[in-house]
C-alpha cells in the first residue's frame, strides 16, 4: 500500500504564485520610482546650482568718470560696481574692499566713466608712476578740426618755417583732454583748441621747441600700428 502524497488545493496554489507576481510588479515599480526620484533630485540640485552660480557676482571698483593719466584715486573718482565673470577675470580687477588700499594711487592711463580698474592701471606714486602731461596750443585745422578726444592717440609733426624741413616729433602720444575754448553762442567757437598730451622726459623739451619753432600739426593714429621713429624731428636743428 503506498504512500498518499499530499494534494494541494488549485486555489492554494493560485493564490500564492498571485502573491508573488504582485510582491514583483511591486518591487519592480518601487525601484523605477526611486531612480526617478533620484534623477529629478540630482536635476533640481543641478538647476540650483547653475542659477546660484549665474547670480554669483563680486564688487569690484570701477571709475565714477573720465580719469586721465596721473590721477589720484579717492572714494570721488571711483565707485564700487558688482560684476559676474570668472575666475581669472577677477584676478585682474580690483576689489571693492580695497579702496583704502589704493586710495593715493594713480591711473597710468586714460580710463573712461563706467570702466572696470584692472591692477595694471593703478601704480604707486612712489614707484614713479605718476605720467607727465604736456598741453600744446593749436590751431583747429592742424588738430584734426578739433574731433579729438581723451584716449585718442596722436603723432605729432613738426614743421621749420626757415628751412621748411618736417619730420615727427613724437609719435602714438595719447591724447589726455581736449579744451576747444568753447565760451558760449553768443561769442562763438575759438578757432584755437588746447590738446594735452602724455610725454616723457625726452620728448616734452621737443615738443615744446617744436610748437615754438614752427608749424605743429597733429594726425590722428588711434587703432594705426605705431610709426617707427628712431630719430625724432627737432625743428630747433639738433636732430
């Protein structure tokens, strides 16, 4: 007489493979749910960090106006401005904390109202930075009919009246401020304009000997590949 093996029920059975299709689908939607919870977190954390990096900004000094070479640097010339830029960019500028710092200092060049102060405008005055500026009293139409401005560059050419011989004085000199004497409607445009030049030492006694000896007349070379001039023109005839 054999054994009897035991005879499940269908329903039994059923049920539990019912069971565990439903205990899978669950864990299969459970673990899709989490991946996507997990992407859109890394997506917000990503879009946030983006935006917090875009309005990232740092104050930096800029010019409250026109600064011409030589200038003096107070809290009235200059104002503190917030920039977004990179890394390296920063490096060159001048931060807004450190007006005190370079408060005293001088701008080695023309700087335009509104425009960012990079370090290598700024130098000491003790480490003999201070620019020389010259100004040379000249006709309009030997000025370029006066359309000058600062931050323009100029050559400067000399002519002898006695022997007539011309040459340049200087060349790629920067142009500092133009004064065209302007008094008002009623008296009328001077026909005379004022430039103020940046000299140096060698070339401000030419330049004067120049504009006392002769013709001076003024080209405009903004933007032209600066002229070799190994012999400056002295119409005074030392050169």
């Amino acid at each position: 007489m054999g054994i009897a093996q035991p005879v499940m029920d269908k329903t039994v059975v059923g049920r539990a493979r019912a069971g565990q299709g439903r205990r899978a689908a669950l864990t299969r939607i459970s673990s899709g749910h989490i991946v996507m919870l997990l992407a859109g977190a890394l997506g917000v954390l990503l879009t946030v960090s983006l935006l917090r990096s875009a309005g990232h900004t740092e104050p930096v000094l800029v010019a409250a106006r026109d600064l011409a070479p030589g200038t003096v640097l107070d809290a009235g010339n200059v104002r503190v401005s917030r920039v977004h830029a990179e890394a390296s960019v920063r490096a060159t500028l001048i931060r807004g904390d450190q007006l005190a710092a370079v408060k005293g200092q001088v701008v080695t060049g023309t700087v335009r109202g509104g425009t960012l102060l990079t370090r290598d405008l700024v130098r000491r005055v003790d480490a003999h930075a201070a620019t020389r500026v010259m100004s040379v009293p000249i006709a309009r139409a030997k000025a370029v009919d006066g359309r000058l401005a600062a931050g323009d560059h100029v050559d400067v050419v000399g002519v002898d009246h006695d022997t007539g011989r011309a040459g340049y004085v200087l060349t790629d000199a920067e142009v500092v401020s133009v004064d065209t004497h302007s008094a008002g409607a009623l008296s009328g445009a001077s026909d005379d304009v004022t430039v103020t030049l940046v000299v140096d030492g060698a070339n401000a006694p030419r330049l004067a000997s120049a504009v006392d000896a002769g013709t001076v007349m003024l080209v405009r070379s903004t933007g032209a590949t600066p002229l070799a001039n190994e012999r400056p023109f002295d119409p005074s005839g030392n050169a």
